[in-house]
C-alpha cells in the first residue's frame, strides 16, 4: 500500500500545475474532469469544471482523437499522444501536442492525466513555408525558370519539376 500524499504536498503540486503555461487536467475512469490547472481554465474558461465531460473541451476532430487515446490509456494502461488543432472558447484556432498518461491509485487504473504543449506557432510556421513553396512553385512554373539544390555533405541533389 502506498503512502497517502500529505496535504501540504498536494498543494504544492497545484501550485507547480498551476505556474506551468501547459495545459494540464486529470479525469477519472468516466472521462470526467477531477482536476484542471490554470492553463486549462484560461484555455477553456468554465468548461474545464470538475465533473464535466472531457470531451465537451473538444470539437470537431479534436474529439475523436482525444476519445480514442483515452480508450487507449483507459483499456491498456498505456500512453496515449495526438496532436490536433481546435478551437477555443475565443474563436481562435490552436494547434497542441496532447499526451495522455494513466493514473493510478493503489496499483489501481484510476483515470488519465492530460498534457498539452501548445504548438500553434510551429503550426503557424508550418503553414507559411507551404504557401510560399507551393508560391514558388506557381512562379516557377509561369516564368519557365527551375532551381536545384546539392548539399556537398551527402549525396544527393534536388530539383524543380520546372527544371525537371
């Protein structure tokens, strides 16, 4: 039997919960919310209360994925990861790598905790860099003009279809 964590130890992990800028909340073998630190409640405002549906936090595809890695944490007591964009109670979409780990009590599955790392910047990025390529791919081809790139280290080369 494990030692039943003291209260002032309690309190200082929320306090860690809560100081960090990642999205963290416990839910129980139901998939209800038993606990959401500050991140969340900024994330989500009052939808991230005790006792609502984790689910409800989600849409679209968001949601699925969720509800298939916590079946997955919940019937295997392994870990479970997805990374989806949704969005927030502010209307703006956000992209973030979810980790879901299982808890337990007793040596007992008790439910998942759920780690969010935001990356909507990445994202962001990601999608600029496909337009500008998918821009020059477009100006490529109407001015007839190709490129090629070697990279001396390996051996290899690249070039445009234009160039092609």
């Amino acid at each position: 039997m494990s030692p039943t964590p003291s209260a002032a130890r309690i309190d200082a992990l929320r306090w860690a919960l809560d100081a960090s800028p990642s999205v963290v909340y416990a839910a129980d073998t139901d998939g209800r919310v038993v606990f959401a630190n500050a991140a969340a409640q900024a994330r989500w405002g009052g939808a991230a209360m005790e006792g609502t549906p984790a689910a409800d936090l989600f849409t679209g595809e968001a949601r699925g994925q969720l509800a298939a890695a916590a079946a997955r944490v919940l019937t295997s007591g392994d870990s479970g990861a997805f990374d989806a964009g949704d969005t927030g109670r502010d209307g703006v979409r956000a992209w973030a790598a979810y980790v879901l780990t299982p808890l337990r009590e007793d040596q007992v599955l008790s439910g998942y905790l759920c780690v969010a790392t935001d990356t909507t910047a990445l994202k962001r990025s990601e999608l600029r860099l496909r337009r500008s390529e998918q821009l020059m791919v477009d100006t490529q081809g109407v001015a007839h003009l190709g490129t090629w790139e070697w990279d001396i280290t390996e051996p290899t080369a690249e070039w445009s279809d234009e160039l092609y």
